[in-house]
C-alpha cells in the first residue's frame, strides 16, 4: 500500500509542505491497514471501500486517518495536515503552471478487490499493540 501525489505536489518548492501532504496520505495508509488487520483478526469480510460519496469532504476525510501520534514523530504529529489546511492552498497554487504541460488524469478513488499486497509484521503488531491498549 502506498499513495499517490499529484503532480503540484511532487514540483512544490516548500519542503514542509510536502512532508506534511505525505504524513497526511500515510496516515489513510495505515488507516486502511489498520482496518485489513482489525477484520482478519476477527474474521470479518476485507472489503473497505465503503462507497463515500465526497472522500474529499473534511469530515469524510478525518474518519479515515490515523491518530498521527500514535505513528509518526513528534514533529510530523504537530505538523499534521487536514484537508481543510491552509497549507493545500499554497500546494495549489503551482497547478496553473502545469495546465497544458502535463496530462490530467482523474484519481482512482477505489480499491483493486484482486490485488494481493503484504502488510510488514512490524506493522501489524504496532496496529495489535495499539488496539490492545485501547481496550
């Protein structure tokens, strides 16, 4: 599992910025490992895509990340990045430059039901200490 950047982002100058976008779709990353893991555990079906209508609306948004303390340091925790942060509009604003130089394609905002992927085991036991923790 991984994410995606769009091409704005990877061009955008503020080092920070970037960081921060990453932390960001890190944070779904492990949300959704989180959840493969939780459902195995329990022997529950693995589908996830649960058919959101707007995956780019805030609140739509928070309730698929992680807690960013409980997997990123210190800094990159209190650096978080919201889809409602300011900080976006400064990634944006490189987009009227690329127009026209690179293609547009829409984002895949669903899952592959056939890939097959492996989630680390140094992962799946933080998300089984984590979850051990908050019971």
């Amino acid at each position: 599992m991984g994410v995606q950047l769009p091409a704005q982002t990877a061009l955008h100058s503020n080092e920070s910025h970037v960081r921060a976008l990453l932390v960001h779709e890190f944070a779904h990353s492990f949300y959704y490992m989180t959840e493969i893991v939780n459902r195995a555990d329990r022997g529950l079906p693995l589908s996830l895509w649960d058919g959101l209508s707007d995956p780019f609306n805030d609140a739509n948004d928070r309730a698929k990340l992680v807690n960013p303390f409980d997997w990123f340091c210190k800094q990159d925790a209190e650096a978080f990045m919201y889809h409602s942060d300011h900080r976006l509009n400064e990634i944006d604003k490189d987009l009227p430059e690329l127009r026209g130089e690179l293609p547009v394609v829409p984002p895949r905002l669903d899952f592959n039901v056939t890939a097959r992927f492996c989630i680390e085991e140094g992962i799946v036991a933080h998300i089984r200490r984590l979850r051990e923790a908050a019971s």
